[in-house]
C-alpha cells in the first residue's frame, strides 16, 4: 500500500479551557492539572499545518481529528476509517500522564498509526524507568534518586550539583534556573515545588556538565538512521544560569534564555565520539522500544563521556525545530520527512500482516 494514496487522519489534542468544566473537574477529585497549554498553543499554528500540506504534496488526502477530551471525541475516532492515523497527541484533556492511553486506545480500535506504541511512550515518559532500563542496557545515564511524597528510592549515592525535575513530564516542563540545586535546603524546596505543582515523582539527579546534544533517529527495529546530530547551544546563557534546556530556553520567546540559545548541527565532533554518541542513541531508541521516529538527548561531558538524559518518542515536527532541521542536514526535504515516517509506519502494519499470513500457512 505504500505509495498508494491514503487517507491520513492527523490526530491532536486540545481541551476545554471554560473555568465551570475545569471547577467541576477539581470537585470531582481531579489532582493533576494541565502544563502543556501553552506549548499546544503554539504548536498548533505550525506542526499539524505543515504536515497537513506535506501529505498534500505526497498525493495523501489529510483530514484533521481533534480530541478535545470528552468521551464524545473518543466515540468518534471509533468511527474513524483512515488508512492511517499520523499522531500528533500529547495528552487527554491536558493531562500528559493519559498520553499512553490515548494510543492505547487507537490500539484497541485496530487503527494503524505513526509513532510510539503505548509501551514505549509509557517508558520513556516515567524517567526513573527508563534509567533503570539504560543501565541494564550498560547505557551510561546520570546517578539518579526520587522522592514522592515522603518515600525516597534510592538508585545510587549521587552528590551535588543535582538537578531536580518532575518524573512523569516531558517538553521541559517544571525545568527553569532553579532546578539545579547546590544544598540539601534547595534540594527540599525544589522536591516540595515538584509534588505540589505536578502532582509528580521529583526525579534527583546528579547535574552534568557539558554539550547538550539531540539524535534525531528514523526507522524501526533494526532497520534505523540516526540523523546528523544537532547541539543546543547554551553557552551565551549569562554567567550563573544553570546551562540546562529548561522551559525558557525552549518555549518562552520572549525571555532572555530563549533569545540568548539556539540549535544547529552540532559542529566540531571527531569521528570517534560522534560515532559514540550515534551508538549510545541507537542503544537507548532500542531499548525503549521506540519506532518509526523518535529523539535521544545527551550530554557529552568534558572528559568525552556520554549520559543519556532523556528519550522522546514522536518529538516535535515543526518544520523549524530540531528533528526537521537534522532531516534537512541529512538531505531530506521536509515533504521527504513527513513520507518517510508514513511509509515506515504503513511497513510495519504491512510487514505484520505477512508474518501472519506465514503463521496461518
């Protein structure tokens, strides 16, 4: 079927914002409030529309489906007859935590769909997991402990600098200057801000110094591509401000942070430890299972060392972010980009069915 016109749904969520619903809901015992409004806010004016047009020019025919988050919406992907849903969800009615669920649910209905199984987002979303994951993988990754509410896990004996974030979130939310902490007081403060704000596990991690590096990975199994790899630049950050991708630095365009860094294809890499940083990548998209497109971010320290921090799967694909701009770097159009990961996904529906086949036979 691939390189046959399809219908492609583009699957989205949004919520209701009206105070009487979101009041209603609070009554109800709703703890988790939504954070990614403002980041959905803007996405929504450029990735959906880009990728729309993208299938456009590939000979698909696109249709939006928005999942507002009301059951009404859920009854009605049911009815969806696509050829195959092109997921861009990040929650259910801004709650992050239901993202899994949400794909689990287009699993149930049979549809096929581009992106990260519900396992694998589940993996990647819950950080101590997937931590855990890398190092029986032997993938280097920061000493870490959490802290939920009283009950402390111990991973390591790690030390300060730490850097203190929420568990269960993703996008860089709950991470701004004062999530690196130097003192145990700081460290306190910032776990107490974490459980109340997010509701979430804060994650205590050890702080690593060093090159904020993203692979940009394409592929399934082992038929993958790692993309040429892409740095944020932190170094124009003003003296004292911790150098981590906090939610300023990659949302917020009218701060300083955000004006101050920028990403480009990571330059002055010898071969060695950009082949070090490819495997390591590699070694953790495997690991969690991740398919069709996903990103790894890194922190290559001093001393040439490589720490996972982090696995995204279905990153963002704004035509100007990173994941595009390493498409690009590698001679990819954007249009080229968008068909890819359609083929990869209709391969792996198409590749299933023929192992079955074989098992009937």
């Amino acid at each position: 079927m691939i390189g046959a016109k399809l219908k492609i749904a583009l699957l989205y969520d949004l919520w209701n914002e009206d105070p009487v619903a979101a009041a209603a809901k609070e009554e109800a015992g709703a703890t988790r409030k939504p954070h990614k409004k403002v980041k959905a806010i803007k996405k929504e004016k450029t990735d959906r529309e880009e990728i729309f047009e993208a299938l456009q020019k590939l000979g698909h025919e696109p249709s939006f489906f928005e999942l507002d988050g009301r059951p009404a919406s859920l009854h009605s992907l049911s009815r969806c007859d696509a050829d195959l849903v092109f997921n861009l969800t990040e929650s259910f009615d801004g709650d992050d935590t239901k993202e899994m669920n949400v794909v689990a649910y287009v699993d149930l209905l049979g549809l096929r769909y581009t992106g990260a199984g519900p396992h694998a987002i589940f993996m990647s979303q819950d950080k101590a997991i997937a931590k855990k994951i890398f190092a029986f993988h032997g993938i280097r990754t920061p000493f870490f402990a959490t802290s939920y509410r009283g009950r402390i896990e111990h991973a390591h004996d790690i030390s300060f600098p730490l850097i203190v974030k929420p568990s269960w979130e993703d996008g860089s939310i709950g991470i701004d200057a004062g999530s690196v902490v130097k003192n145990i007081k700081e460290m306190m403060e910032r776990i107490e801000y974490i459980q109340d704000e997010f509701d979430s596990p804060a994650l205590i991690e050890e702080y690593i110094e060093g090159r904020e590096i993203y692979a940009g990975i394409l592929g399934s199994y082992e038929r993958t591509q790692v993309l040429p790899l892409v740095e944020l630049d932190l170094s124009r950050l003003p003296e004292g401000t911790p150098r981590i991708a906090s939610y300023d630095v990659k949302f917020e365009k009218n701060t300083e942070a955000y004006k101050l860094t920028k990403s480009a294809i990571a330059e002055n890499l010898d071969e060695v430890t950009r082949k070090r940083l490819e495997d390591t990548a590699l070694a953790a998209y495997r690991a969690l299972k991740l398919r069709d497109y996903g990103r790894i971010d890194m922190r290559l320290a001093p001393n040439g060392d490589v720490y996972v921090i982090e696995a995204n799967p279905n990153p963002w694909l704004a035509s100007r972010q990173e994941f595009a701009m390493a498409a690009k770097a590698s001679g990819m159009t954007y249009v080229e980009l968008i068909g890819s990961i359609v083929d990869l996904a209709m391969s792996r529906y198409l590749n299933a069915n023929l192992v079955n086949a074989a098992a009937m036979h």
